[in-house]
C-alpha cells in the first residue's frame, strides 16, 4: 500500500467535507429567501482497482451536490395581493426580459410587484410570464406567453347587460278602456305627456352605455283588460338612442301575465331594435352615434315564471321591492391581485374587476434535475425534461395561494446537526494527513 495514496485519500475528504459546509452555509445563509431549496452533499466513493486481493490502493472521495427542488416549504401568508404561492408540483414561468425574449426560467419564489412600467417582477428583475386575455376573458393564444403588465389598462366601464326587477303591480288597478297601440306610452313620455297613454305606474332605472356613460331607462306598466295581464314599454330619452331604431326612445313592448295565485306566469317582450321577436329576447340599443358609445345589448329579467321572486300581482298597493343591474360607469384601476385559478385580477374604483391575463404553471418529469441559478430560478436541462405549461390545479399542476409565499424547506436543527457530523470527518481527514505525514517521517528517517 502506498502512503501516498493515503495522503491523497485523506485529501480528497478534505475537500468533500469542505464541498458540504459550503453547502451547508448556503442552506442557513438562505434559511429567510422565499422559496428557497435547500443542497445536499451526496458522497461516491472513488476506487483504484487492484491487481490482486492481496494489495489495496486507497482512492478516496467525490462529493455531489443535490438540491431538494421537489421538496415543498411552507406556505406562509402574505400582505401584498400581488404574492402567490404553489400549494403543491410546479413553477412560475419568468424571463429575464420585458419583451419575453430573453431566456425562460422557472421560480416558485412567487414574491411579484410591479415596476414603474407596470411589469410584474421578482425581486431579482425577473418578469412573470402569463397568457393575455381578451376583452371576453379568454386566452388570446395558448401558445405565447408576455411578460404580466398590469397598466395595460388604465380604467374600465362596463355596459349594462342585465336588470332584475322585483315590484308588485296591483290587482285592483282598474284595466284601461282605452285604445292602446304598442309604442303609446313612449310617445306620451316623448311628448312630455300632451299625447299617447299614460301608464299606470312607471320606474325610471339607471344603466351605463360602453362609455360608462350614465342612462335614465323607463319601464312602464299599463293593465289590459284582459284578465291578469299587463301592458310593458321600456324606453329612453330620444337624446340618447339613435331614434330611426327607437321611434320616441322605444326600446321594447311586450306583455306580462299573472296566475291566479299573483305568481308570475309568462313574459313576452319583444324588442325593437334589431328587431328578434321571442319570449325573453334580449332588447338591442342604438345608441345615437353623436355619443359614440357601441351598441348594447340588455336582458331585462322580470323573475322566474310559476314564482314571486320577481314581479308579481297581488290586491295592494303598487311596490317595487328592488330593481339590480350592472354594468358601471368609468373607474381608474386601484389594485392588482391574484387568485386561487392563477388569474391577474385588476380592480377599478368603480367596483368592477377585469382578468388581465392567466399564470401557467410549469411542471417537469424530473425537477429535481432543474439548473440553479442566481436570483431564485431554475433552468431547463436534459435530466428535468421538457416543461408542459398547465393550469393551476390540472394536470398534476399545483394550486395557487394568493397573498401567501412559501418559506424556504431548510431545517436549521438539521442543518446544524450535519455542520457537527461534516466538522468531525473534516478533522478525521485532517487527522489522516498528519498521520501519514508522520508515517513517512519515519521511513525517512529508517535510511538514517
């Protein structure tokens, strides 16, 4: 056996054990960076073979670093609407460039904010990357992935789809005798009353154009004589409908009809522009070009037939009970959040939200074989595998955990533990070396 190569076996320990405090020093100097995966020193033996049994050569030992990339920290809560955190398998896509053409990289440090561009960014100036959604909330294309910003909208107004109504019209209205033409009660109301038919009871709502422009819409109720039916007009100022579509702002006619019981038995309301005759038609509104809003489309709902959740017909006094509808005038945005589905959620001052875009989550065959870099990423490499963007939750993609970051998966207790086991094999090896130095002290001094 050579004492040389003892020497050069304790050596190598040396430097294997120095690899592992290294390592372990990174572990406790990150043991606060969000989302930090802590390494490990994996140790193979190194062997020079013999030529016999008889004889042995020491060869020594290699240390490896392994980092527990699989392993998940602790999901912590967060103040901030921005941060986010994966409750299970995958990454955040960023890049290191506001264009998206720099190199993909991959974090589960999800600690965003933006930057005076609007740029969602890790602390380290790498940009979260999502899908854009378009005005509907869907994916524009699932194939491109841009940088998150959250200025590319500055305020919203939302157009007014929807009015619920819920009022009770009087049985004992005396039925008007009358001749009534649909359209009369919105010619008395463009007339200022001097002609047409006044209804019996109107109720004037407020709704919002494409421009978040504010709207006074009228429903009128005139009751026929026929049993348990009720004439409808819903109409507009003429100022603010394009009134070759609308004669005299006239949105929609139609009918409601009662059971005996005062429940709701049937609607049929038929709009006048564009014009679709049917029970329940959504009513069309031209909105005059001079105010340059687009057209709307509104579903005025009057309740669920057979039921009194809505309007109904009961011998009192005529009540309304409430009258709903959205839509929303012009809001600037004042917050930014993300939700459990990895949404990008902007808020406005008006009330009204808007998913801005959708986060991907990346999952890989084999994460434990991603490239560490600087700056809390990860880079593809041949061992992980190709990365498959997936939903939050699908896929075996873990879920998002809004206001939340997860903690780094290092155990100080541990840590410490392996610092005194690797110290005391730095000193064993330390203590071969002297030793074999004092082992070829004394064949030195055998020539003597």
């Amino acid at each position: 056996m050579s004492l040389f190569g003892s020497l050069f076996s304790g050596v190598s320990g040396l430097n294997a054990q120095a690899r592992s405090m290294g390592m372990i020093s990174d572990n406790v100097a990150n043991v606060n960076t969000t989302a930090y995966k802590g390494a490990a020193a994996s140790f193979a033996s190194l062997v020079t073979r013999a030529p016999s049994s008889a004889t042995y050569s020491p060869g020594g030992v290699r240390s490896f670093s392994a980092y527990s990339i699989g392993s998940q920290g602790l999901i912590q809560s967060s103040a901030s609407p921005t941060d986010a955190a994966i409750s299970g398998a995958g990454f955040f896509v960023v890049n290191s460039r506001p264009d998206s053409s720099g190199e993909q990289l991959y974090t589960r440090a999800g600690s965003f904010s933006a930057d005076f561009l609007g740029n969602l960014r890790t602390p380290t100036g790498y940009m979260l990357q999502g899908w854009a959604l378009d005005a509907d909330e869907n994916i524009i294309d699932v194939n491109m992935l841009e940088t998150v910003n959250v200025r590319i909208i500055n305020g919203l107004a939302a157009a007014t789809t929807t009015v619920q109504t819920g009022a009770n019209l009087n049985a004992d209205q005396a039925a008007f005798t009358g001749t009534y033409n649909a359209g009369d009660m919105a010619a008395h109301s463009a007339s200022g009353g001097t002609a047409g038919v006044q209804p019996h009871f109107t109720r004037e709502i407020r709704v919002y154009d494409s421009l978040g422009r504010a709207v006074p819409v009228t429903m009128a109720f005139l009751k026929d004589p026929a049993a348990n039916t009720w004439n409808v007009e819903i109409y507009a100022p003429t100022t603010a409908v394009e009134t070759g579509d609308h004669p005299d702002g006239l949105l929609a006619t139609g009918t409601v009809t009662f059971n005996g019981d005062g429940s709701l038995a049937g609607t049929a309301i038929t709009p006048v522009y564009p014009g679709t005759a049917g029970v329940g038609d959504p009513v069309g509104v031209n909105w005059l070009d001079l105010n340059g809003a687009a057209d709307s489309t509104i579903a005025f709902s009057f309740g669920t037939v057979g039921s009194t959740d809505g309007l109904t017909q009961f011998a009192s006094a005529t009540t309304v009970a409430y009258v709903t509808q959205n839509g929303a005038e012009v809001g600037e945005l004042n917050g930014v959040s993300i939700d459990e589905q990895g949404y990008v959620i902007a808020s406005f001052t008006n009330g009204e939200t808007r998913k801005l875009y959708r986060l991907p989550i990346a999952t890989f065959a084999n994460p434990g074989a991603l490239d560490p870099r600087s700056g809390n990423v990860y880079a593809q490499t041949d061992g992980s595998g190709e990365f498959n963007l997936r939903f939050a939750g699908r896929g075996g993609a873990g879920v998002v955990t809004p206001s939340a970051l997860e903690a780094a998966n290092v155990d100080l207790a541990d840590e410490f533990t392996k610092m005194i086991v690797t110290q005391r094999a730095y000193s064993a090896n330390a203590r071969v070396v002297t030793t074999t130095d004092e082992m070829l002290d004394e064949l030195i001094r055998i020539t003597r």
